[in-house]
C-alpha cells in the first residue's frame, strides 16, 4: 500500500526571515515552502513562482489545428447564459 504524505511548509519567524533570506529564498527557489510567523502568528506563505513556459505560435496552432470552426457569437451567447451577464459586464 502506498500512503500520501502532505508537505507541511516550514515555519520561520519574521526574523529568521530577515536573518537568513538569502537561504530561505534559494530553498524556495528549489520548490520548499514557508509560512512566516509573527508572536506566533502566521502573516505570509512564501511558496516558489510559477515559472511560465513559452509555447511557440505553432505548437498552439497545431493543437487546434483539427477542432471545428468556432462560432464567435455562438461562443459570448453562451458565456451570457453562463454567468448571467453581458460582454464586459454590460
């Protein structure tokens, strides 16, 4: 059987924080999270970015390259009917 196990962030104080950020941030960087705590209290989570990935204009087209053709109006009437309100809120 295999059991899943949660990662629990690291809490650190404000201070060790302003101490060590240089270390806390490459942790970060190599995908740690921390909650930063003041008197005891959690006030921040610092958790690594999402780094974006540039997908060339090709690769898009050609992942699309055979779904029928869309109908524009078809597609904002259903956006209306979906959340009740018009195009940009009108």
């Amino acid at each position: 059987m295999t059991v899943a196990t949660e990662h629990v962030p690291r809490k650190i104080t404000q201070r060790e924080l302003r101490d060590d950020a240089g270390d806390i941030l490459r942790a970060v960087e190599s995908g740690e999270t921390f909650v930063v705590t003041r008197d005891g209290y959690p006030i921040a989570e610092l958790t690594p970015a999402r780094r974006q990935k540039f997908v060339p204009m090709d690769e898009i087209l050609a992942t699309f390259a055979n779904d029928p053709p869309m109908d524009a109006d078809q597609f904002f009437a259903d956006l209306d009917d979906f959340d009740g309100q018009g195009l940009l809120g009108e």
